[in-house]
C-alpha cells in the first residue's frame, strides 16, 4: 500500500492534521483569553498562566522543533482579546 506524503506532517496525524491545528491555534488564543481574565480573580494567576504557556511551549519547540513565534502569537491575540473584554467591562 503506497504512502502518500501530502496526506501526512511531521506529527503522524494523518489526514486530520488541519484539524488538528485548528484546535491547537484556538487552545493557544484560549489559552491567552483566559490568562487575561484571570487578572479578575488575582494578578499572579495571570503571570502564572503566561509563564506555564512559555515553558511548555519553549520546550515543544526545542524537542519537536515546533512553531514558536506562531504560537506565542495566537496565545498574545487572546491576551489582547481577554483585555479588551476587560476593558469593555470596565467602561460599563
């Protein structure tokens, strides 16, 4: 049975490797939305949430060689989202 390559990343996730990086794009803004709105609750959880986000993320992209910039950005895009909701709150 031949191997089609284009079917197929780095991951071995097959045909639903999109899939899967659609999923992993909107855990990473999840991920920056909810560190955001953790500010709410107390400062230290945001500051904990990024820098867990960093470790993981760092170590992903020194052992899978993975796409850093591109997730710190999807993460920072929540951020940003989280904080305008703060702020839209605010203003209320």
């Amino acid at each position: 049975m031949p191997v089609h390559l284009e079917s197929r990343d780095t991951r071995g996730l097959g045909m639903h490797a999109c899939a899967w990086r659609r999923l992993g794009r909107l855990a990473h803004f999840l991920a920056g939305l909810v560190s955001a709105l953790a500010v709410e609750i107390h400062w230290a959880l945001t500051l904990v949430g990024f820098l867990v986000f960093l470790v993981y993320e760092g170590d992903e992209e020194k052992v899978l060689g993975d796409a850093l910039f591109q997730e710190m950005l999807e993460y920072g895009l929540g951020f940003y989202a989280g904080t305008a909701v703060l702020l839209l709150l605010s203003a209320i």
